[in-house]
C-alpha cells in the first residue's frame, strides 16, 4: 500500500529569525541531490492548517502543469533561487505561521504505456499485407508485439517536494511532532514499487531512488545544522524494514 513519506529535522535553541536560513540551506541542497535549484512556489498560512493562506507565490511550475489562466505547457518554467524565495515569503514572520516551499524533484518513475509511441518497443504492428516476417513466425512476434506495448517503462519523473518551516506556535506547537522543517516526499511508491514484479532493471532503478533519498536526508541534515531527524510515514510503516522485504535484503 502506497504511503506518505515525510522528513523531519529539528535544531537547538532555533530562534523565529533564524528559520529563513535553515530553509534556505535545505531547499538549495535539492539541486545537487536529483532536485531543481528554483523553488516553483511558496505559501505561508496563518495559525493552522484550516485557515486560508496569507501569501501565495508562483515563480515556476513543471513540464505539463496547467499554466496561469488556463492550458498546460510542454515546457518547465524554472523558479526562482531559494534565497529570494525565502526572503519574499517570510516578510511575514510571525511565531505562528508556517512557510510551505515547492520545489522539483525527480525519481525514476514507471510508466504503463497502452497505446503507441515513438519508442520502438512500443511500436505497431504493421499489416500482414505490408509485413515480410515469414508466415509461421507471425503469431509470435504479433504476441511479443503486444506484449511489449503494455510493459512499464521506467522514465526520470520530477515530482513537487513540499518543504514547510514551522513558526513555534503554529497548530499549538506543531513543530515539536512534524520539526521545525518537514519535508513532504509524496508517495513513496517510487522507492518500493510494490505492485510491480521487479526485474533487474527495475530493481536498480529502485535502488538508484532510495540511494538519491539517503543522499538527500544526509545533505540536508549536514548543510542545515540538523541535530536530530526522522524520515517517517503517514501510515506509521518503516521504509527501511519494508524496503528490506521488498529488495531481499538482509539487515
């Protein structure tokens, strides 16, 4: 079952004014750690979840997001560097506000495809007028064919990683439970793939994602000044002992 992965981390005696850096130092680890070094959006929201936010920005948005006023683009509009993003949201500082950053992350993702591409293992068959396979060989490369039109793909997905600073008494100290950041990684489908028979290829992509996450949680907690961190789900499951299971490993 697919769950939310979460990293939290915490800091001594970290005063309100000495969050924005904090922030900064995680959100510019992304770019060397699989992430984007522009931070898409950034939202500040007052008191508690419940409220309405008090400040909304957009600097940038991925590959197929719906563009301002409609549409979609082909194309990523690259946001802006986490510095400034930082410093226009948290303007508003106040001890009971949080400061939720967006920015571009990417995995290996798998892709069923169902209809015909480009790709040549996705290809179309060609009529039996036009094909010159020999006769008796034509139901096997027709069922390989089709085979090979719904097998997974394995592609570079960017997905938008959350990252909040919490003020000391937003949501009555949540800060104490989530950290003083949290990072919201999504699903964590990518790093498992339960679903899915894992062939050798699969499984090193899989492996290549939990690397990519290790390596991440390491930087961030070094650049930052991190003294303690928590990389949990929603679901309250271990990542580890599932990937354990999941990989056939051994502790």
């Amino acid at each position: 079952m697919a769950d939310t992965l979460y990293l939290s981390l915490w800091y001594p005696n970290l005063r309100l004014e000495g969050l924005g850096d904090k922030l900064v130092q995680v959100l510019a680890a992304f770019a060397a750690h699989g992430g984007e070094p522009g931070v898409y959006s950034a939202t500040v929201w007052p008191v508690s979840w419940s409220e309405s936010p008090v400040f909304q920005q957009l600097w940038g948005r991925m590959a197929g997001e719906p563009a301002q006023g409609g549409g979609s683009t082909a194309n990523s509009v690259p946001g802006i560097e986490p510095r400034l993003a930082v410093e226009e949201a948290l303007e508003l500082l106040h001890d009971d506000y949080a400061y939720e950053f967006q920015i571009g992350w990417s995995l290996w993702e798998l892709e069923e495809t169902g209809e015909a591409t480009a790709d040549p293992s996705t290809r179309p068959l060609r009529s039996l007028a036009q094909d010159d396979t020999p006769k008796g060989a034509r139901g096997a490369v027709q069922d390989e064919s089709a085979r090979a039109m719904l097998d997974p793909r394995w592609l570079r997905s960017p997905r938008l990683v959350r990252v909040t600073g919490f003020g000391p008494l937003f949501e009555e100290g949540a800060y104490e439970q989530d950290g003083h950041i949290r990072i919201d990684f999504g699903s964590d489908t990518a790093f498992l793939e339960e679903d899915v028979q894992l062939d050798a290829i699969g499984a090193r992509h899989v492996e290549e994602n939990v690397r990519q996450l290790v390596s991440l949680t390491q930087a961030v907690e070094k650049e930052s000044g991190a003294t303690a961190r928590l990389l949990w789900s929603e679901l309250g499951e271990s990542l580890a002992s599932r990937l354990a299971a999941r990989l056939g490993m051994r502790n």
